[in-house]
C-alpha cells in the first residue's frame, strides 16, 4: 500500500489556491519553524461568504495537500460553514494521511480560524473564544 493517497499526491504536485491576497479580510498563520511545518491563509469575504481563499505553506507534501484541500473546502461557502471545517474532514477528503502526518491537517483547521478570528477582530464581530484553538498550546512541535 502506498504511503500516500493519490489525491493527496495530487493536492501536492498540484495545490490549489497558492498565493497571496493583498488587503485580506482574515489573515491566519500557524506552526513552527521548529516543527518545520507553517501555514498561511488569507481569505475574502463578502457577504457572509468566503468569496476567495489562498495559502502559503511551508512544510512537507502532507502540509501542502493539507491547506490547498482545506482552501478548496471553504472557497465559496458561508464562514459558518468554515468555521465548521474540522482536521478530520480534511484529511477524509484526501483518503487518508499516515498518522504521523494527521498534525498537517490540524494546521489547515487552525490556519482557518486563525483567518476568520483575524477577520471578526478587524471587523469588531463577537465570537466565542473557545472556538479558536491555540496554535502555540497545542503540544505538537514539543514532541
């Protein structure tokens, strides 16, 4: 059996949605260079709805198929619906990640709220706090 699903050698040599979006509505960053993995969203959002999304990923093939599945996720959807995206789902979009790999999907669903906090703080929107995970908290990169 191979390592890696064919979508998410395909999310790899091919991502989606890579790039920068000047005047974000949300910008997220998470990871570590320590940890070697980090991640950049940038989302527009219109109307309630998330009109664009691009992303900037440094990190392993796991980490780009992870932020260019969980953009193509989002793009286009309500931001309840974003904010709903879980690491589980994207990694069951992509058929599976090796376990030792399932952190780079924790980063994309991190990567997201991080983008739509920035965007409800820029906007004074409320939210619940606990709806935002802590990147720096969460243990993975002092493994």
């Amino acid at each position: 059996m191979a390592l890696y699903s064919d979508k998410v050698m395909d999310h790899f040599r091919n991502p989606r949605n890579v790039g920068v979006i000047e005047n974000a509505d949300g910008v997220g960053e998470v990871g570590n260079a320590k940890c070697g993995d980090i991640m950049k969203i940038y989302l527009k959002i219109d109307n309630d709805t998330i009109t664009d999304v691009k992303f900037e990923t440094f990190g392993c093939g796991s980490a780009i198929a992870s932020s260019s599945m969980a953009t193509e996720m989002i793009k286009g959807k309500p931001v309840s619906e974003a904010m709903a995206l879980t690491n589980r789902a994207v990694a069951e979009a992509l058929d599976g990640l090796p376990a030792h790999k399932l952190h780079c999907s924790v980063l994309a669903e991190e990567a997201i709220k991080a983008a739509l906090k920035d965007y409800y703080d820029k906007n004074g929107i409320a939210y619940d706090e606990s709806q935002f995970p802590d990147c720096a908290s969460c243990g993975h990169c002092d493994l």
